[in-house]
C-alpha cells in the first residue's frame, strides 16, 4: 500500500515538472518570437546560450550566461535561457560522453603529458580527450544552433503573419 501512494506520488512530482518545464519552455519562446530584437541578434543569442551550455561546466553554465546576459546587454535574454533549457542535463549527457569518444580518437595522434605520478596522468588524459572532443562538438553545434534558429525564426513570423492576414480577412 505504501509503494503504491509513493509511486502516485512520484508521478504527481514527474508530471509537475514536465507541466513546469514546458510552460517555460512556452514563456521563452513566445517572449522571443514578440521581440523587437532582429533575427540575427536573436539567433546569435541562442548559439552564444548552446556554446556556454555545452562546455564542460555541469552546473555553472546557467550562472555563466546570466552573468554574459548582464556584461553584455545586446545578447537577447530570453534566447540565451531557452538555449540553456534546451540543452539541461539530460540531452547534455549523450553530448558529454561522444565528446570524450570523439577526443580519444583524435588524442591518439598527440603525445601523452610525462608526469611521474600514474594517477595524474591518466586524470590528463582524460580531461586532454574529453577537452579536444567537446571543443570539436560544442563549436559545430553552436554554429548549425544559430542557422537553425535563424530558420525557425523566419518560419515562426511567416506564420503569425498568415495568421493576422486571415484574422484581418475575416473580420473586415
């Protein structure tokens, strides 16, 4: 009886968060597409919010773009945190771990630190791989962010302006 009041618990927790997360992810995006900011500054916002969440700073990446946000104003507030949501823990992890795959097949060709202790050398290995391969991947996400947002930016106004010129049609 009582693991069946925790697991109704546990769903009524789960479902909160996901009613929380998409709601906000719905605020942010509403709130970018009735900008007066352009396009360009906007896009550029969000590959600035998916570079800073992608680097390996696992729980300082929102703190690090709220502090990017308030240096340099011209960078879209609303566009940096939607990036920052888009990329949260769980669609970083799969990113992490190709990164680390990825930078051990490049680091193969450079030559190893020398250091004398065994556990520090494996620990620069380690982070020598898992820096070359999240440099690889974070730059050309980034860069394919801000074409994608570019585009869906250009879709999303094409459609709320068909939809004022259907509204405009039909009541005048």
């Amino acid at each position: 009886m009582a693991t069946a009041k925790l697991k109704r618990w546990a769903v009524r927790r789960l479902r909160f968060y996901k009613d929380k997360y998409i709601f906000k992810l719905k605020r942010y995006t509403i709130a970018i597409l009735t900008s007066d900011k352009s396009d360009v500054s906007i896009a550029l916002s969000y590959a600035f919010g998916t570079l800073i969440a992608l680097l390996p700073t696992p729980g300082f990446s929102t703190a690090i773009g709220i502090g990017f946000i308030t240096v340099f104003k011209q960078l879209n507030k609303m566009a940096v945190l939607l990036s920052m949501m888009v990329w949260n823990a769980i669609t970083i992890i799969p990113i992490f771990w190709l990164s680390y795959k990825i930078g051990s097949r490049i680091s193969n060709s450079l030559p190893d630190v020398e250091v004398q202790n065994e556990t520090m050398r494996q620990i620069l290995l380690f982070f020598k791989q898992f820096a070359l391969g999240n440099l690889t991947l974070t730059i050309p996400i980034s860069i394919g962010s801000y074409f994608l947002a570019i585009l869906l930016l250009q879709l999303a106004r094409k459609m709320r302006l068909r939809q004022t010129q259907r509204r405009g049609g039909i009541t005048a």
